[in-house]
C-alpha cells in the first residue's frame, strides 16, 4: 500500500528535479564564473587577445552572449546551488579557450 503511494509520487519529485537551473541550458552546459564581461568589454580589456581570439572570429563564428572569466561547471545536484556567492551563474555554449573563458554565456537564475 505504501509502496503504491510513493510510486504514485515519483513522477511530480522527477519534475521537481527536472525544474533545477541546468535545465535551462538547451544550447551547452551550466557554470560558475568568476565574472562575466560583454564581447566589447573583453576585446578592451585584452581577455579575448589572450585567448586568441577576436571580436570578428565570434561574430564569423555566430557566438553571442557573453564572455565568462574562470568558469567551472555548475553542479546543483544535492545542494541549494552549485555557485560560490562571488561567482556567476551562466549558461554557456561550452567554447572553452585557453582554460580562462567562455564564450557564448547568457545568465540564469538558480533560485526557481
């Protein structure tokens, strides 16, 4: 009886599940960064030099968002949130370069 009971919970706790922030993130993967700057603002503050890149290789390549600085990948498995309190949280098109950042971030919220 009880067993018919918790079965008959499981699909609304997988949905619960399902509504975590990674969801949101149907174009590449969820992450923590450090910071985030807009393309001008990485090009002006040399990030993107740094990484070889240029404003013009993203726009060739179609990347639009933002650029994340020192991201790691957001884990909210089992915890409230997977983000320190100074960091951002961010989807991103997982175009990694030169471990310093990623391109192609738009923001999301963890607290749904």
């Amino acid at each position: 009886m009880i067993a018919s009971h918790v079965l008959a919970l499981l699909p609304f706790a997988l949905a619960a599940l399902a509504g975590d922030s990674t969801t949101q993130c149907n174009t590449g993967s969820a992450k923590c960064c450090n910071s985030t700057q807009t393309v001008q603002q990485a090009q002006q503050s040399g990030l993107l030099k740094s990484c070889g890149l240029s404003v013009a290789d993203l726009d060739a390549a179609g990347i639009t968002g933002l650029v994340g600085v020192d991201c790691s990948p957001l884990s909210v498995v089992g915890v409230g949130s997977g983000c320190q309190a100074n960091q951002e949280p961010v989807c991103c098109s997982d175009n990694t370069f030169n471990g310093i950042a990623n391109v192609g971030c738009s923001p999301i919220n963890v607290n749904l």
